[in-house]
C-alpha cells in the first residue's frame, strides 16, 4: 500500500453513526460530509473500544483495549513509555500535530505530537487551553456552561451566547485550515478533534432552528419487559446530577421537551462541525494536497439522546457504541459491511508508517477492507467498561457484567434492542461461543496488560541462564 505523503484523522466527540445522511439520517445538513462519503469508503459497521472518552482516546493513542493500556475511566491517563502511533508517524518523517480536544490527563501532555492547539471539554472552562486565550483576546472570560443564558431550562442545551466564530468548534476548524496551509510544505500527520456534538449542546442558534421542522427522530423507547433489564443500567459511568460540578443538572430528569431540544441542537452542531470540516478540505484544495491526503473521519464514541430512557453514554446499545467511519485515500469508494472498530483504524496507521510498534495493537488493519469491498478482518468487535464487556458477531450482540447479569439482542430482528433474548433456551449455544470470545479476547488483553506492568525480580538468575546458553553455543 503506498504510503500517503498526508495523515488527516478528523473526529468528533460523542457521535453517534445513525447522524448523518450517508447512515440514513436523511435530514442531517452535512453536505461536506457528504461529500466525504460520496468520495470514499463508509464502514457500515464501525465499533468503538469503550463507550466513554478517555478510555477510547487512549486506545486511539495506544491501539489497544482499555483493559490492556489500563486507562478505565475518564480521570485517568496512559502510563508513560506505551509506544503510540505519533512515535511511529514521527519515525516514519511525518510533522505530528493536534488540533482540538484530546482529553490527555495531565490536559497539556504531548503523546508524541510536535505540535498542539488546544480546545478542552467546553465544561472544562478552568483549563487555560488556547481556546480559552483566544476567548480573552476577544475579551470573554470562558464560562461555565451553566452560566450561559437557558441551560437549566434546558437541562444543558442553550444556545451558544457569544459571536458564533467563537464556539469551539468553529475556532477548531479556522486554526486547523489554518495549520494545513501553513504546513503543507512537508509530510504531516495530523489529528483534527471537535468538541461537539458532545453536550452540552450549544451551537449558535442559527444550526439548531435549521432544524425546526425536519424530521429527527422521537428517542427509542426503554426495554419492553423491565423484569429483562438489568439494574446496571441505572449505574452510568457518566453521573450527571445536580452535585456534579461539570453538569449542575440532572440529565437523567430531562423532560420530552427537553430531550427534543438536545436531539435540535445535537444535529445543529454536527451541521456546525460540517462547515468545519469543509473549511479544512478548501484549505487541503488551496494548498494543493487534497490528492495526497488520506482523511480518515469517526468519532470517540456516541449520544443515547434519551434512546433507551438513557442519556450521553457509557453503554454499549448501538446510539452509544457505533459511529460513524469514513475514509477517502483517493483510490477506493463504495460501502463496506464488515465488522471492524476504532482500533483497525489505529492499526491501520501502523500499516502506513512502516511502524512495528514495541507494544502489539490489537486492532486489525482496515486496509484489506479498503481494497476489498467483501473482505472480512473481524470476526468479532468488543467494547468494554469498567465491570462490563459487550461482543458482537454482526448478528447477537452479547453483554457480561462482572455481576453476573447479562442481555442478548438479536440486532438482525430486533434493530432497536428492545427484547432481551439472553434466556431463551434455543439460543444458549450461540451465547456460549459469544462468551468463548469474550474470554479469549480478555486474555489477550490480560497477556499485554501483563507484559508491560511486569517487573523481572530475578534477573541474577535470569543473567546466569544466558551465560550457560552462550557457554553450550560454542
Ligand atoms: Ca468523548
């Protein structure tokens, strides 16, 4: 596979695949993604590794699964030393940069990039990133979302109150369009991270009443039989109430109302990201490297929008764990079915730069499906959280808790999940190879967790062994 002379991975924060028109959303104003897709290859089936943020951010980094790099949650990071793709991009001659939220912990952290522009969570207001200077020169101290006109009324999506060149993500797609004009004069790689659609959910009001009166779906219903759901359901990573210092309301109480203005604003800042994005494709045309540009476009993780009765995320029902992917190397285009996940991609960016990472990713290159539309790389994806696992087949999605309770959902006759089938007899032996799965993918993990945490206590001896080896050789 030729090596491209540009790496542009684009992500959003917290989108969900089924937001777009190239994934049936119809009423999305994405043009330029559109366009993307249009040009293309689109991944049907693209999995995420952990429906939450920084665990999926560190295995975008790592290319593993957060049971093998150890980052479990949002307030932790990855141990220093994991070999990561920017190091093998750098080895490789490519300018290492990122442009946007990363959610690193400490926030200012490299990870092997020469270069960052910063733009943090928007409720992360506190941190002094270049957004934040930005805001100040133009004489606004950045707020704390609760502070900004209407977000309790709307429990958390109020309109964005200051210049609309301002918001996040408009200031994320202007220095990054700005970057690649001023780069492109040698190899770069570069990572491109909005904040958005991630709540609160606040564009400028123009993006949301462009959808008014379109036809944005009503949320999926919660499970018809609540005996068949389990309790941890209940249990989200994500705890949003009115003690938590980020949320300072209960997203969990939002009305119907409500929840039909998050769905508004939600797609109102994906449209928002979409100028973005087209900002940053003129700028590849200006600077004459649109053609030798791969771009790789998904996202971290998504939204339950209130699908499920839920909010945000940390489950692994489709809303939350599938999103969107889609890649234009100028070579390939069309639709691929195939299972694959976040970290095929990150896989893949080994492929490119020639890298073998010391530390194995997990993930299996999606390039075979990039020239093969009926290609197969997975025959299984996984996701994890902190006490639960999810495993997928394309048909049954499986999910274990570390309690013991579990669903089965039939995803080929049961597109919402609504029907919990993980007692039904006839299906016991399928939910069997499931667990077979899950437990050899575990010990995967399990095996590269290990390797990098062992110590070796007895390296005298250990010294002593190569000794007699090199002795018997000669
Ligand atoms: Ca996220």
């Amino acid at each position: 596979m030729p090596q491209p002379r540009y790496v542009l991975l684009i992500t959003t924060d917290q989108q969900r695949f089924d937001s777009l028109p190239s994934y049936g959303a119809d009423f999305a104003i994405t043009p330029n993604l559109d366009r993307l897709a249009a040009q293309g290859v689109v991944f049907d089936r693209c999995y995420v590794p952990a429906p939450v943020c920084a665990p999926t951010r560190a295995s975008i980094m790592s290319g593993q699964f957060p049971s093998a790099h150890g980052v479990i949650d949002n307030v932790s990071w990855l141990q220093p030393g994991i070999p990561k793709w920017t190091d093998a991009a750098r080895a490789a001659g490519y300018r290492t940069a990122a442009i946007g939220k990363m959610h690193f912990a400490p926030w200012d952290l490299m990870e092997g990039f020469e270069e960052r522009i910063t733009c943090e969570d928007k409720r992360h207001f506190y941190i002094p990133d270049d957004h934040a200077q930005f805001m100040k020169e133009h004489g606004i101290d950045r707020p704390h979302p609760k502070d900004v006109p209407g977000y309790f009324e709307s429990c958390g999506a109020p309109d964005f109150p200051f210049a609309p060149e301002l918001h996040p993500d408009a200031f994320i797609a202007e220095r990054s369009a700005a970057w690649i004009e001023q780069n492109a004069a040698e190899s770069f790689a570069l990572w491109v991270s909005f904040v958005g659609p991630h709540d609160p959910y606040d564009p400028p009001a123009q993006y949301s009443q462009l959808y008014a009166d379109t036809g944005i779906p009503a949320p999926i219903p919660a499970p018809d039989d609540p005996a068949r759901a389990p309790s941890y359901r209940a249990q989200s990573a994500v705890q949003p109430g009115v003690e938590n210092s980020v949320f300072r309301v209960d997203a969990t109480a939002a009305t119907p109302q409500q929840i039909a203005q998050w769905r508004r604003h939600y797609f109102g800042s994906i449209t928002l990201i979409d100028e973005g994005i087209g900002r940053i494709m003129d700028s590849l045309n200006r600077a004459g490297i649109l053609e030798q540009t791969l771009i790789i476009f998904t996202s971290d993780h998504g939204d339950a929008l209130g699908d499920h009765g839920m909010v945000f995320k940390s489950f692994f029902y489709e809303p939350m764990v599938h999103v969107p992917l889609i890649v234009r190397d100028g070579h390939h285009r069309g639709r691929r079915a195939a299972l694959t996940g976040t970290l095929d991609v990150v896989a893949y960016l080994h492929e490119l730069f020639g890298q073998t990472p010391d530390s194995p990713v997990q993930g299996r290159s999606i390039g075979p499906l990039l020239q093969d539309k009926d290609a197969a790389i997975n025959d299984y994806v996984f996701s994890e959280m902190r006490d639960r696992v999810m495993v997928f087949d394309g048909r049954y999605k499986y999910i274990h808790a570390q309690d013991g309770q579990h669903e089965l959902y039939d995803l080929a006759n049961d597109h919402y999940e609504l029907h919990n089938i993980v007692d039904d007899q006839p299906l016991q032996p399928q939910i069997g190879e499931l667990r077979a799965a899950l437990i050899a993918h575990q010990m995967e993990s399990t095996k590269l967790h290990g390797e990098r945490r062992r110590t070796v206590a007895y390296a005298p001896r250990l010294q002593m062994e190569q000794e007699y080896r090199k002795e018997r050789q000669h």
